[in-house]
C-alpha cells in the first residue's frame, strides 16, 4: 500500500520534509513490530521468502491514530441534551459513572469501548475510568486481552458529586494505588494519575494526588482545566489562594512534561506561560467544546506563541460527539475557521498521529512507521463511500486526499486496523 507518517509537525501545506510518503510501500513486521520500512522492492528483499503477504493497494497506511482525552464510563453518556458543562455533568455523566460500581457492567462496556476505538482507527487512547477501582480493572483487563498500549486512571474524586461517586484523600489515594501496582507495565499498559478536576476534589485529595505524582514521577498525569467559563468561577472560588486555575495544578505539583490538560480553553496569557515552562500538555477537544458551547480553542495561536505550548487532540467522548479522529478534526478545522486561523490537512494528520505521541512521550513506539516501533496502523480509503468516491475523481495531491478523508470519512473509511502486527477490524464485523 501507499504509506504515510511524519517525521515532525509540517510548517505548512507544501513542507514535504516534515512526513514520508511512499506511493509503491510496503511493512515487514516481526513480532508486533515494524522490522522493515520503506519502499515495496527494499521491503521484499529483506524479507524473509515464506512471508505472508498482505496487500492493501490502493490505500493509505498510517500509523494507527491516537486520543488523548476520553471517558471510558460516558458511552452511554454521549448524545445528552445539555445547556452546559456543569447541567451534563450533574444531569446525565455523573449518575451513569455510578453504574461502573458493578464489576459486570464495567466489564461489558469495556468490550464495546475498544470495539469502537479499533472500528474508528483508534489503537491508542488515554482514558478516564470511573472513581471506582473496578472500572479500572476492567478497562486494563481488556486493553491486556487486545494487546493494545492504553492510558488510563482511576478517577479520584472526592466532592461535588454524588455519594456513589466519592471516594476519599486516603481512598483515592491507595485505590490508585493499586491500580498501578497491578496494572502499570503490564502488557502495554500505562497507568495515570487522574484527579478528576480542582471542583471535584478538595486540597487534602490534591495533596494525595501530589504524593502520587512525586512518588511515580515517570507516570502521567491528566485533569481537566479551564473548559468553561461558570466552571472556572466556581474552581477559583475553591481555592482562593490560587492566582488562576492553572495555579492550582501548579501549587499540587500536578504540572509537567507528562501532565495532559483536557481543554484549556479559557487560558490567560500567564496560564499558557505556565504551562510552556512546565512542559504541559493542552488537550483540544474539539467536537466537545462546541457540544457542550465550551468555547473555541486558540490551536493555532497557541503552539505559535514565543512560549509555545504543547497540544494533543481528542474525542473527549462522552461530551464529545463522535468516536471518529477525522470527525474531531473536521470540527478542529472549522473552529480554527472561526478563528480566522487556517489547520491545514498535513497538520490535522501529524497532530492525530505522531503529534499525540509526542504529546504522550511515547513516540518511541507509537505514532510512526519507524522502524523498531510496535505495528499498531491504520488502512484508509478515501473513496470509501459513492460521495467520496465521486470527489476523488477530482482530487490530485496527498494534502487533498487527505483533507478528503478528514471533511468526510469515518469508520467506513478505516479498511482495516491493527494492532501489535494483527488486525483486528475486519474480524469485528459490523
Ligand atoms: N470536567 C470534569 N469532568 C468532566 C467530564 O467528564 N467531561 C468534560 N468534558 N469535562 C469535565
Ligand atoms: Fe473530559
């Protein structure tokens, strides 16, 4: 097949240095890894005689795609009618995560949750789990089964929601615990830290998610921060000493290279210095913050300024509105349009990709075709239905392909998913 992946962030449409792109490629994996790289004939030569070839012309084969902020307890969630942040959470998000208190249930949703990640060209995503333990164990138990490399928490949550949904300081604390005990570096799975956000735990649990941190320092952190506008008076009036919500995070020690902040909308100047000096992660999330009327985030202007900041994207299902990267990068697109700012198909393809494992640090195994890294891939066919079809008749560079597939694909456009070498979409049915 045809692959592509990228080398870096492209500076603009016509920077070719910044991603490869082989028209006649190929992949040798061995052992869930990519041996081999590189153009069909270099590939064959290398390869051993007996090997099994799978031929995926004439479509794109990309790294598989990544994202980095979503609920694993919300799939039942998404599609609720709300005004806002707060009424959706109190109305509809926080009563279903009570449910995850079942072990059964948590197990079911589990197998349908990674279903539909790997049917949307989705090998990796950094979860929430509920705040009960059991949801976690279910959520690694099954990313363990599918051989998939997952991130996901415990969510610590200790007020401002309903009993069912509490834990405590101490609980939150030796659950979490637990969970890396038992879960973190087993298979591919990565453990994070999760305080919910500053409203839903008090300082005492912050302290214990600040212990977390220092004790497991080579852990990631996610929360979430400056989403919407009622949400960041209530936060700060929580925690008056703060300068801003960002302080927050910063005074538990919460900031840094491996910390992810879903939103960040509403950032001041000084929020965003903050977190470029610490390294932070802003997760945009788009098709959610325009569900949810959140806001629209300066993507662009943001990783441009002198102090830039670095960004993931993501779904942030259940407040986001489709399990689909091209769907969050349509709606990524079109707010950047508001903007005034232009999110070129290069971009928006390097940020789904490799641009989240760098945002994770993991891009020494995800996020590429180099050689070395584990064979989680994507197939993709841009003339997957008769409207794309008909357009690709008319389209004649990779950049247009592409933005193709963003504007108008979905899981029908994704032929095929693997993970770790095997695919694995096919075998999904419908
Ligand atoms: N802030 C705190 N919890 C949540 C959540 O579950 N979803 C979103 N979008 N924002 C939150
Ligand atoms: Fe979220």
């Amino acid at each position: 097949g045809r692959l592509l992946s990228f080398h870096r962030a492209p500076a603009s449409l016509n920077d070719s240095e910044s991603y490869l792109y082989e028209s006649d490629g190929a992949l040798l994996i061995r052992d869930g890894i990519i041996a081999k790289a590189g153009s069909y004939a270099d590939v064959k030569a290398a390869a051993p005689e007996d090997v099994e070839e799978v031929d995926h012309r004439p479509h794109l084969i990309l790294p598989g795609l990544i994202d980095t902020h979503v609920h694993f307890p919300q799939m039942q969630v998404i599609a609720s009618y709300a005004a806002n942040l707060l009424e959706w959470l109190n109305t509809y998000t926080f009563p279903e995560e009570c449910r995850f208190v079942e072990t059964a249930h948590a197990e079911r949703i589990a197998t349908h949750f990674y279903d539909e990640f790997l049917r949307q060209g989705t090998t990796t995503a950094v979860a929430y789990c509920s705040v009960h333990k059991a949801s976690a164990d279910a959520f690694f138990a099954e990313a363990m089964k599918r051989n998939m490399l997952m991130v996901g928490g415990k969510v610590m949550m200790d007020r401002h929601a309903p009993q069912g949904l509490l834990d405590t300081p101490q609980l939150g604390y030796d659950e979490t615990r637990a969970v890396i005990e038992q879960w973190h570096g087993k298979g591919r799975n990565h453990v994070a830290i999760t305080p919910r956000f500053a409203i839903t735990s008090t300082p005492e649990q912050m302290s214990a998610a600040q212990a977390l941190a220092q004790e497991f320092p080579d852990l990631h952190i996610q929360t979430h921060l400056s989403e919407n506008h009622e949400e960041i008076r209530f936060t700060c009036e929580l925690y008056p000493e703060a300068t801003d919500y960002t302080d927050i995070y910063a005074r538990y020690g919460l900031l840094g290279k491996r910390t992810l902040l879903g939103h960040a909308i509403h950032l001041s100047d000084r929020e965003a210095d903050v977190l470029s000096e610490t390294g932070s992660v802003a997760v945009h999330c788009p098709t959610s913050n325009l569900f949810l009327g959140s806001g629209l985030f300066p993507l662009k202007a943001i990783t441009r300024r002198d102090k830039p900041v670095r960004v993931g994207v993501a779904t942030d299902i259940g407040g986001g509105s489709s399990y689909s990267m091209f769907k969050t990068m349509d709606e990524a697109y079109k707010i950047q349009q508001l903007l005034g700012e232009r999110l070129n198909p290069l971009d928006s393809f390097y940020l789904m990709t490799r641009g989240n494992a760098e945002a994770l640090s993991l891009v020494d195994r995800i996020g590429t075709l180099e050689e070395g890294t584990d064979a989680d891939l994507v197939v993709l066919d841009a003339a997957a239905t008769p409207a794309m079809k008909l357009r690709m008749e008319t389209v004649n560079t990779l950049p247009e392909e592409l933005f193709l597939l963003q504007t108008l694909g979905d899981d029908r456009s994704v032929v095929e998913t693997y993970v770790a070498g095997v695919a694995v979409k096919t075998v999904l049915g419908k």
